[in-house]
C-alpha cells in the first residue's frame, strides 16, 4: 500500500468506522461525526505509515505487470467475525451521521460553519480564531453553540 491504494484505504476507513462506533462515548462534549471522522483519519495514517516502513520496502517498490495474479487461483479465506456490532446497527449509524450533517447544514450559521470546518481539521479555538480573525472568546462560544446544537439534535433524533 505505497501512499495507500484506495481500496486498502477505504477498509481502512471502515476499521476506523467501526473503532468509533465502539469507542464512541456521548456524555463527552463531541459529536460523534467529529469522533469517528477523527478515527477514521488516524487508522489510515497510521496504515500509511505502516506500510510504508522498511518492513514493506521490497513490496513497495515491487513492479507488478499482472502476469503472475492473472494466472493465480483465487484464494478465499476466512474473515474474522465482527461480534460486536451487527449490520443495522453500522447501516444506523451510517444514517444518523447523514442526517446529523444534512441538520449542520441547515441549522447552523455561517460562523459556526466555519469554525465546525476548523474543528474537524483539529484547529484548537485560538487556531481557529487566529484563521477567521476572531476573538478566541468568541470562537469558543461558537463552539459550545454547535455543541448545543448537535446534543439536541441527538436527543430527538434517539426519542424517534
């Protein structure tokens, strides 16, 4: 996975998904599209990183022409079941992030837009307030607004 093959990045990413769906703790003050976009984001750097370390060398730098794979059979082994979570609840999950983020888009204002954009870039608030010349007392209120916004949302969206 030299740079990351897509691919090995996209079940990558769905590890990362997964990883957040577990870990995932809502009497702390992030939303959970914050958590599993930053769970996602570190379980493919650290794939990038892993692959590309000496281990790896000789496979990376590899030429591949296709010959051999073509003329291979195909291989089928068994993957390892994932007893803690079942289908709907990730098909759940996946619809509630879809929803959360249409809900952001409608509700929230344009401040607090961008300064939700900054903190999924993992800005600290004087970073952020640094990048939209604002006070950092001000940032910081966004942000308790968004939150605000976002446990709302969640609380209606769980009585549903």
């Amino acid at each position: 996975m030299k740079d990351g093959e897509f691919s090995d990045l996209l079940q990558e990413g769905y590890i990362g998904l997964i990883k957040a769906i577990q870990g995932y703790d809502e009497s702390k003050e992030s939303s959970f599209s914050t958590f599993a976009n930053l769970c996602i984001r570190r379980q493919m750097i650290t794939a990038i990183k892993r692959s590309n370390t000496e281990k790896y060398r000789n496979l990376n730098e590899a030429v591949y022409d296709g010959s051999y794979c073509e003329k291979e059979e195909k291989i089928h082994y068994k993957r390892p079941s994932l007893m803690f979570h079942t289908p709907e609840e990730i098909l759940l999950s996946k619809e509630l992030i879809e929803l959360l983020e249409k809900y952001l888009e409608e509700n929230l204002t344009n401040l607090e837009k961008s300064v939700f954009y900054y903190l999924i870039k993992q800005q600290t608030y004087v970073e952020i307030a640094n990048i939209l010349n604002e006070t950092p007392k001000k940032i910081d209120n966004t942000i308790q607004r968004i939150k605000k916004k976002i446990r709302e949302y969640l609380e209606i969206y769980i009585e549903k």
